[in-house]
C-alpha cells in the first residue's frame, strides 16, 4: 500500500525501558463496540469480540480503552441511555463486560466507559414516569417550563460547535408544560439542581467503579450539565462529581468533552482533571493543510501554559480525531504523507493522545455520523468472520482500505507506523512526559520545531509540513536519530526534510 518509508532506534539507558505513563501520557484506544469485532455472526459488534481483540490493542501498544456508549439504548449509537446498571443486549451480558475487564487488566490495559449523565433517553423510566404529571415524583428530575413561559425561545436556533440541534424545549405531548432537551428531544436534560438526582448519578458512578470495577469515566457533554449561562454552576458540579468518585476509587480517571476554546475548556479542570483537546484537533488539520509550521506547536504551548494557571495537575487529552469528526485521511486531502505526519505530530507533542479506532490502518468516513463509525476491516471480506455488518459500508471497503492482516505484514503501512510511534514513545520519557519548549530560531514557514524535555532527556523534533524540500539547522548535539518519517538526511547541525518528512533527535 501506499506509505513513506519509516525507521526507528531507541538509545540506551533511560529511553529503552518500555513504561506506562497511562494516565498522565499514554495512549487510550477509543472502540465503538458495534462496529468493532463480531464474535457471535449477528452482524453486530459485542464485548466477547472485544475480548477477542485485546491482544492486538496491546501489541498496537495502548494502555487504555475508552468504549462509547455501551448501555441499553434504542439508537445505534446509544447516546440515550433507558438503563443506567445494565449491558446493551447486542453486545452480550454484564458477565460478558466483567470477564472483559479482567481480561484487559490481566494484559495491563485499563477500561474507560461513556457515562452519558447531562441527559438520559426518552425511553428511561424516570422520563416515562416525569411525563406523567406535574405531582409525579420523577417530575423534577428532569427540566420543565410551561409553554406560554417559553413561547419566544421554543424556536430559537441556537448553534454550538457539538449541537446544531434548532430546538431545545420539547412537547412531550401531554399537557402544557415543555422539557428542556439541548440536544434533541430523545434525550431530555436531567436537573441538577435536584439534590435527590445528583444522589442518583452518584450511586450509579458508584455502581460501575466498585461492583463492576472500571478504571473511569468519559463524561460526554459535560459543558451542558448546567445551561451555558451557569458556567460556575457547571464547575462546582464537577468538582462535587469528582470528590464523591475519589472517595470510591481514589484514582478513578475522569475526562470530559467540553467542545470549547481554552478559555471556555480551562475553568473545567479541577473537576474534570482530564479534558479533550479539541483544539490539538483542528489546529492539526490547519497546520497540515495550509503548511503552516509552527501554528499547532504555538498553540499548543499557549494552551498548556494557560492550564497551568489554573492548575499544576492536569491531563491534556489531546486527539487527532473521534466519532463526531470525519475520519483524520478524509480530512488531509486523502494524501498518505500529509496522513502518517499527523500522527507523528501527535505521538510526539505532549498530552495523553486518544486513538480512534481503525485510524491506525487508514479507515475513511464523512458525516454523516454513522459513516465515520463504519466496520473495521480485520481481514479479507471473504475471510472476515469478525466483520460487523450493522451497515453497508460506503468509504471504508476493502477497494478503499487494506485489510490489518494485509497491513500487518507490510512494514510501510499504516498499522506499522502507528505501532512503532506509540512504541517509541512509551520508550521514550521525553516524549511522553516532557515539557514543550519552542526554538528561538526563525525556520522556514512551513517547518514544525520543538523539543522535549524530562530531566534525564532530552529530544529535538522537527517536521516538514510542506511539498518542497528544507534544510534546517539544528542543536550539533542532537546527534542521535530516534525517528524518521519520509526522505531525511541529518549531519554536523544540519537536517534536510522532504516532502511530509519528519525526524527525531535525541543528545
């Protein structure tokens, strides 16, 4: 297939040890069970074909696995949750999901779930009991207002970057009184100024840490727990909902999706210690797309710079695409080069990168949503027992993507060169938990410069984002390649980068 040539060295001492910096620095695999590993031939992805497939989330080389929804549901995606303490049928039993755990663990990878809590499903009991009348004691868990109260704003558009959603007050068809939905109306808001809800929330944050015993949570959506005028409101929630899980599992994981500018994003972290880089993501795409070199590397050190003075301790979950997004080779121009340095960027910036599933054998997908979380390819159609076939695939085919088997046994191929990046940064301190520092030197404009630093190490990375050759000074005493992506020539000081070429150098 098509694919740069790529070639790795680890230098003695400290680099060779092969750790897990999970949380703080290590690589989280993001599965969407449905479309992942069929065990069972019902076309539908379970947790046993999870099971099956943990071996190669290992060898891939991730430390975690965070799983989108996986509760009862009647959506595809299962955003809209009808039983908070049960397994999706489609995807096996809570028995099925224990022995996945233990499983996962025995081979040191940890679980993370979707907790979708800023709204439950229409079908959930409690809505089904809320509608029923203002005197039902579900009543107040979720948020009403009567119709002539809200007439003016039951039509107003209004536009966020995770919602488009025209409407967010909704009949439910009884009555005068309409319930507030952000993003439609198959998922009513809960209200948390409801001190008997937030117990309820609690218990079952408790229910899925000590009695089925995963590592954390993802908290989707959690901008809107409160309406977006209650900003403050929104962070003492956080800050509670973390003291009651600490209390349980005092190194429970808890990152949340709060699809904002760092401004917005930052207030969120004592609360919510791990957030989502939507920033890292489309600043990413900019860079790569307009060769401009050291825009993402600025950003990134001004984004770091402005969490450290909120707080110390923080996690920065940096992504280079997810489920909400189209698929990161669709974004880049379908361009092969453009496509492995992204990933090079991201396996050498700071943060604790997430990786989408099938991005690391090049899978395709635009909106909408259920074609960027298409079946992965694991083999030959003919051969693929484990294939899911929930839907037809339209961009990820075997006409359009290699099979991993096929991958597997190529060493220029897309599965190979995510598996020696996430290698080399897990045998790497300086990439996994070094500090971002930017040269004073002026480059080229479309060169991406920046060093790593730990106290035992210390590394210079240097991208060429652009079409026409550079040469680049760089510190004589970086001498020793680590990494090198595409056409690359390093001598005495000087670096010479092709096309979409990158190198790292380590003292």
């Amino acid at each position: 297939m098509a694919g740069l040539a790529l070639s790795v060295a680890c230098t003695s001492g400290e680099s060779q040890e092969v750790k897990n910096y999970w949380p703080q620095a290590g690589v989280t695999y993001e599965i969407f069970v449905q479309s992942f590993n069929d065990s069972d031939g019902d076309g539908i992805g379970d947790l046993n074909g999870v099971t099956e497939k943990l071996d190669y989330v290992k060898e891939l080389g991730a430390n975690a696995i965070w799983f989108m929804p996986i509760m009862p549901s009647p959506s595809y995606h299962k955003y809209d949750v009808t039983d908070y303490r049960a397994i999706h049928p489609d995807y096996g039993t809570m028995e099925d999901f224990k022995n996945l755990l233990a499983e996962a663990h025995k081979r040191d990878i940890k679980i993370v779930i979707d907790l979708i809590i800023n709204h439950s499903g229409s079908g959930h009991p409690w809505f089904e009991e809320a509608r029923k009348g203002r005197d039902n004691p579900y009543r107040d868990y979720y948020v009403w207002a009567q119709k002539d109260t809200i007439e003016a704003s039951i039509n107003k558009k209004v536009i966020t970057l995770d919602s488009d959603n025209i409407r967010q007050w909704h009949d439910p068809g009884v009555g005068e009184d309409f319930y507030y939905g952000f993003f439609i109306g198959g998922m009513p808001d809960l209200n948390y100024d409801n001190p008997k809800l937030r117990e309820e929330i609690y218990s079952i944050g408790k229910f899925w840490l000590e009695e089925i015993g995963v590592d954390g949570f993802r908290l989707d959506a959690a901008k809107h727990i409160f309406p977006d005028d209650r900003p403050l409101d929104n962070h003492a929630f956080w800050k509670e909902f973390r003291s009651k899980m600490e209390a349980i599992k005092p190194d429970v994981y808890l990152v949340g999706e709060v699809y904002d500018k760092k401004e917005i994003v930052a207030p969120f972290l004592p609360g919510l210690p791990a957030l989502f880089n939507f920033d890292f993501h489309y600043t990413l795409l900019e860079a790569l797309n307009t060769e401009d070199g050291m825009l993402l590397a600025k950003k990134q050190k001004e984004i770091l710079d402005f969490y450290q003075g909120i707080t110390p301790n923080f996690i920065d979950a940096t992504i280079s695409s997810n489920h909400d997004q189209p698929r990161l080779l669709n974004e880049l121009g379908s361009d092969p080069d453009r496509y492995k340095q992204a990933s090079a960027i991201l396996m050498t910036m700071p943060g604790a990168p997430y990786l989408y599933y099938g991005e690391e054998i090049g899978m395709l997908g635009l909106k909408p949503d259920e074609n960027i979380r298409e079946p992965f390819l694991w083999t030959t159609k003919d051969k693929d027992t484990g294939r899911t076939s929930w839907i037809d695939p339209v961009y990820t085919t075997d006409a359009t993507v290699t099979p991993l088997e096929i991958q597997k046994k190529d060493p220029n191929s897309y599965f190979n060169h995510y598996k020696n990046l996430i290698a080399l940064r897990n045998s790497n301190p300086a990439l996994a938990i070094g500090n971002l520092e930017l040269p004073i030197e002026e480059y080229p404009k479309t060169v991406m410069a920046y060093s790593r630093t730990t106290e035992n190490q210390q590394i210079f990375v240097i991208h060429n984002l652009g079409a026409e050759e550079v040469l680049v000074n760089v510190p004589e005493e970086f001498d020793v390649k680590l990494f090198a992506l595409g056409t690359s020539a390093h001598a005495e000081g000087k670096v010479k980068l092709g096309k979409n070429s990158s190198i790292v150098l380590s003292k």
